[in-house]
C-alpha cells in the first residue's frame, strides 16, 4: 500500500508529498521533504498507522532541501538513507548545500527549509543504477539512475509503480506538467534520455513528488518532454543576447504564468505550482544550460 502524505509545504495543499510504503517488514519512505515540515510528515505517518522510528529504510530521489532536508531527522532513528552515489558526501556534510540555499532564500531560510544536519556514513546507503533493494522477502525497489533535473538523481520503481522525483516534472491537480529547471545541473539531453528510460518502463503509474499519482504515464511524458523543449529553445536567445537573469526572469514568469491560465489553472493553483517549482528558479538554470553546451560546442 502506497500512502501519499501532504506535506502542506509553505501552507499550500498539493505542492509536495512524501510517499509511505507499507511492507510485511514496517513500513518504507520515498522522500522526507523539508526538515521545515516535519511536523506535517510525522503527523502523516502517525495517521497511516505508523511512527517516524518504525521506519528503518528512507529513499531519496535527490539530495535537494524539498526532497531530502529532513533525511536526517530519520538517520538519527537509526534508518538507513539510500541515495545517489553523487548525493552522498554532501548528506554527510549538507554545508556547501546548505549555504548554497542560505544565499538564495536569506532570511526566509528557517521558516522554508528547516535544518539539515549531517547523516554520519555508516546510516547511509549508495544505490547504483539498476540495483535493487529489498523491501521484505517478496517486494523489491530498483532505483534507475536519470539525470537531467540533478546528477544525483533517482527514479524509484516498485513494481508497476515510479516514483519519478522532479525528473518526472511537477503536474498539480490535473494541470500542465512543468520541469523543474534549477541550477546547477539542468542537461536537457540527460533528461531526454531519463524520459527515455521512463517509458520503457511500462509503469501502469507514477508517483510525483509535486505532486501525487499519475495514471496516464505515455501522456505525462511526451508532455513533459515538449514543453523542456519548448522551454529551453524560448531561453536560447537570451543567452545568445547575453541577457542577464534579471533581464529575462519577468518575462519568463510571464511566459509560464499565461501557459498555466490558457490551460485554465486558477490563481491558488498557480501558487501551488510556483510553491512547488518556482519559474524564477529556472532562468538561471536555462541560460546555464546553453552557456555550457554551447561553450562546449565552441
């Protein structure tokens, strides 16, 4: 049984889950969200019949605060932390991470991030690609490397079920699925080729961190795939103009804002999306983007 918990992440409903499996063996978690919710995912694991130290294996799709800021909190109960081989060092030692965050949220970085204290080697896990880890005697979980939205990301499989992190795009009650595209590590061919292997999964469903199931998976991903597309072929000649972010970020916010309103999302559910994956995030990660294909063109 695969439990959806909402983390009510910034105060908004549908922006981020955390995902509680249930095997014969206690129950597993696929992501943990921000330390800053914490109380809301304890709160859910109490409510599906559980505790935070019933769990004893976390899985992270990737290292970023929305997604693994509270891993700790679970290493600290004794649970084993699976991750990406690239994830690791900086679970153990989150400061290059957490400062990273602190210059971009300043002041508001407690109140949306919560703390990230470091998870000593020996709770966690490196998972390669393709491997699989046993849940109980009969239930596996294969975690496939796909990289694109971050090096260090995963893809979860359980089954006939994907927990596809923020590589499988961000799709709020029934909108437009929207890629995530923050720096440092948007590859738009990794990506491709993540939503590649993705379909040739067969899932019959998959699990989205921003945000809950997904039943029609073929649809989702060409999609997701033509608006990365799109998306990225809009930010091209801004980099080619040497358009700074500030420049660009007031007409890409307006840009992604009409394509949410012409799909009909109201104003709340345009919040939740900006609470969920920020637009203004993904100029910097775009025009880097270009910067090193092109230099690498050159």
């Amino acid at each position: 049984m695969i439990n959806i918990i909402d983390l009510h992440f910034q105060d908004q409903l549908h922006a981020t889950a955390a995902f509680l499996v249930s095997t014969s063996e206690g129950p597993v978690l696929i992501e943990t969200g921000p330390d800053a919710t914490w109380p809301q995912l304890s709160k859910g694991i109490h409510e599906a019949g559980f505790t935070p130290e019933m769990i004893r294996k976390v899985f992270l799709t990737h290292i970023h605060l929305d997604h693994a800021g509270a891993a700790w909190r679970f290493a600290e109960l004794g649970a084993k932390i699976y991750v990406h081989p690239f994830g690791e060092r900086h679970l153990a030692s989150p400061e290059k991470l957490m400062n990273s965050a602190r210059r971009i949220y300043g002041d508001d970085m407690d109140q949306m991030w919560g703390k990230m204290l470091p998870i000593s080697p020996a709770q966690l896990a490196i998972v390669n690609h393709g491997e699989q880890v046993m849940l109980d005697a009969t239930t596996t979980l294969t975690a496939w490397h796909t990289p694109g939205h971050a090096v260090h990301h995963i893809a979860w499989q359980l089954g006939e079920n994907v927990f596809t992190g923020d590589v499988g795009g961000v799709k709020i009650e029934g909108g437009l699925v929207v890629p995530p595209c923050p720096p440092p590590d948007i590859q738009l061919e990794d990506w491709l080729a993540s939503l590649r292997l993705l379909r040739g999964l067969d899932a019959k469903r998959f699990y989205l961190t921003h945000f809950g199931a997904i039943e029609d998976t073929a649809a989702h991903l060409t999609q997701l795939e033509q608006r990365l597309i799109n998306w990225a072929e809009w930010m091209r000649p801004y980099y080619e103009s040497e358009s700074s972010v500030a420049d660009v970020t007031p007409a890409f916010q307006e840009m992604v804002k009409e394509e949410l309103m012409a799909a009909g999302i109201p104003a709340d559910g345009i919040a939740r999306y900006e609470t969920a994956n920020p637009s203004w995030m993904s100029v910097a990660g775009l025009l880097r983007y270009w910067q090193k294909k092109l230099e690498d063109m050159a």
